[in-house]
C-alpha cells in the first residue's frame, strides 16, 4: 500500500532534519519503502512518497524523528488504480 507522509517541520525549520538525515539518513525499518519526496518551496513540509503491507512499520521510523517533525500519514492510491475501482463515477 502506498502513503504520502507529510512532514510539518516544527518551528517551520527544516535544519534539524537535514543535519540528522546526513548523519544518520532515512533510518527506515525493514519493509517500509522510500519512493521518493518533494519539499515546498518555503522549506517548512516535506511530502514523501512511502509503501508498505504493514502501517505499523511506521511507528519504528516515526521515533526517530517525532522531536523534530509532525506527521500526517495518508493512504493514496495511483490514478489510474482508484478510476478502476469506481468505473461508475
């Protein structure tokens, strides 16, 4: 399953995050998968594309960064997989 993990810096600083990130990096669980995140323009969110079968691997991999970031996870799907499944719209 796919989710876009929006990561709201706190104090709108995204410093913290990259001095963490190049010392230690994603610091991902095992089955959880990076895809790939785009950053807004005034550096306060990040929007990571994520997968995984199991939303509890998420828990590992928010401790890491919960002092620094808030988090809202969403399921998505793609497109074309969500049309599919309501033709009758």
């Amino acid at each position: 399953m796919l989710f876009m993990v929006i990561e709201r810096y706190k104090q709108s600083d995204p410093v913290p995050v990259g001095e963490r990130f190049r010392r230690q990096g994603r610091m991902l669980p095992d089955g959880l998968k990076y895809h790939a995140s785009w950053m807004d323009v005034t550096g306060s969110r990040c929007f990571q594309l994520m997968e995984t079968a199991d939303p509890a691997q998420f828990n590992d991999w928010l401790a890491h960064w919960k002092d620094l970031v808030r988090f809202e996870i969403v399921p998505v799907l793609e497109a074309s997989e969500f049309w599919a499944k309501h033709e009758s719209i």
